[in-house]
C-alpha cells in the first residue's frame, strides 16, 4: 500500500495538473488545447508502457495470482491500471469489493447492502436491507457510503439503481427506493452538509473536535481518509477530546485504534468505530462526511418542525 506521505504528495501533484491545465486556458483555446493534448499523449504512453510490463510478467511466469492481489491491493497502482483499462479484477469484484468496504458503516446503523446484477451497460442493482433508514444519518447513505465506494472502486459504472425485495414491506427492514431517493432529494428539512474548511490542515495521524451548529464531532485522518465520529463515547458517555490514534498490534499500516481518554475503552476507527475491547459490542456514532474538490462537510442533522 502507498505509505500516506506518498499519497498526500500525489494528491496534490494531481491539483498541480488540473491547475495547470486551467491556467493554460488563459493563454487562449489552441493554448488549452495543445496542454490537453500533451497530457493526453503523455498518459497514452504511460499506459503503453504499463501493459507492456504486465505482459513481460505474464511471459516470464510471474504475473500469478498473488502478484495480481498485490498490483489491485495497491491504492495507486489500482488507480494507474484502472485509467487504462488494465485493472486485473472485472467489473463486478470490484463493485462486490467496493461494498464490503462500507458494510462495516451500514451495519453501525443496522442495515446492510445486497449486489443483485452488474448489466453489461454498466448500471448497478443493489437492494439496502436493515434498519438505515431509522438512524439521523440514513438520507445520505446512499450517496456518502455506497455510491462513493461504487464510483472509486468502478469508475466505469453509468447508474446505480436501488431496488425494494419483492413482497417485503417497509416494516420488514427494506429502505424502500422511493422513501430513500426522496431523502436524498429533500435532505434539508433533515440535514444539511455544513463546510468544514479547517479540516483541510489536518494531517494524518491527527485528531481534532469540531463545532458545527449544535453538533460537536471528532474527526481523524487516516493516510488520505478523513473519518468522522459524534464526540462520545460509547462506553462512558464522556467526550472523545484529546484522543490520540495508535497502530492496532499485529494489524497492517493504516489500521487504526482510537483509545477514549477518561475510560481507555478502544474503537477501530475504519470499520465504523466497532468497539475493540473484549465482550463489547458497542460502536461510535459516526457522522456523514464527504470531500469534494478539497472541501470537506459534514452531514448535520437538523431539528424537524412539525
């Protein structure tokens, strides 16, 4: 995996490009188009390049199984071999993957998701299943949890359609697609995404709490993730302020263990803050938090009239 100064240089190398590439219009249309063009060209060559050393591994023998986990397990060499339609897993892993990367999150809320097809046009079916839709947070779980996933794991997806089970009643744990798509159409008289600019500087490895309206969280960055959390803790009730993140002993780079600073109760901070210590089934409540063109916002609940 890319170590998260990499990721963060790489990250901004990207916004150098796009800026570059916007400044370039200043110089007029042919200008802006010769710079695309030399990107374009420049990218066509990489992933000449790239094939061709698959191809190398592949005649010699060495481009088994193992290897290809490790080229798709790789955040950055994923993203390269995806760009230029190299990527060793199809479609539809890629989208199972994507997933089960964000049931830990549905299950925090009771829900889960089902895969039910991948058409060759490229819509994905799903059916939400459990009770999201009883939690402040379920309007924007479509969209924050599994579209996100979705469209970082498969950027090649057209549409993602939710879908009710047949003969199964709201009632019987199915969010059903029309409650769900009106939530995520009419989300202010719910919630709000509020604009958390200073989440910017925060760097990985920290933690911070944070104000916003009545709401007080705790976020952290793992690597390049940004995770947020209501600030309480679910096994003292007290505030998280002042948590540091430690490595899990025995678990990978990048894992990360959030220890409450008055009970010294334990929370694994990516898989929906699921309580570590031994017999608890206790979890964080974690809020809604999404990063678009640098900015990141958090998912606010707000009081409904009546």
């Amino acid at each position: 995996m890319v170590d998260p100064e990499t990721t963060d240089r790489l990250r901004a190398t990207g916004d150098r490009i796009d800026s570059l590439l916007e400044a370039s219009g200043s110089g007029g249309v042919v200008a802006r188009e010769r710079a695309e063009e030399l990107v374009r060209l420049t990218a066509d060559l990489y992933g000449a390049g790239l094939e061709r050393i698959l191809d190398i591994f592949y005649e010699a023998g060495r481009l088994d199984d193992e290897v290809l986990d490790a080229l798709a397990g790789d955040d950055l060499v994923a993203s390269l071999l995806l760009v230029h339609g190299l990527h060793p897993y199809d479609v539809g892993l890629r989208v199972e993957q994507a997933l089960e990367s964000v049931r830990p999150y549905l299950g925090s809320h009771g829900g889960d998701v089902e895969l039910l097809e991948v058409n060759e046009a490229g819509t994905v079916r799903l059916r939400l299943l459990g009770s999201c839709d009883g939690c402040p947070s379920s309007s924007v779980t479509l969209k924050l949890a599994v579209e996100g996933a979705i469209e970082a794991a498969a950027p090649e997806v057209t549409a993602i359609e939710v879908e009710e089970a047949a003969g199964e009643s709201h009632g019987a744990g199915v969010i059903p697609v029309s409650s769900l798509r009106s939530r995520l159409d009419e989300q202010a008289p719910e919630a709000s995404w509020e604009p958390v600019p200073a989440l910017a500087e925060l760097a990985a490895g920290e933690v911070t709490t944070v104000e916003v309206g009545t709401t007080r969280a705790l976020v952290c960055r793992l690597g390049a993730e940004l995770f947020a959390y209501i600030d309480e803790c679910a096994h003292c009730a007290g505030s998280l302020r002042g948590a540091a993140l430690a490595r899990r002993l025995g678990a990978a780079v990048g894992e990360a263990v959030l220890r409450c600073p008055t009970c010294h109760a334990h929370y694994d901070v990516r898989r929906a803050g699921a309580g570590l210590d031994e017999g608890s089934d206790l979890h964080l409540t974690p809020v809604p938090l999404l990063t678009e063109g640098g900015l990141s916002s958090l998912a606010i609940a707000t009081p409904v009239s009546a």
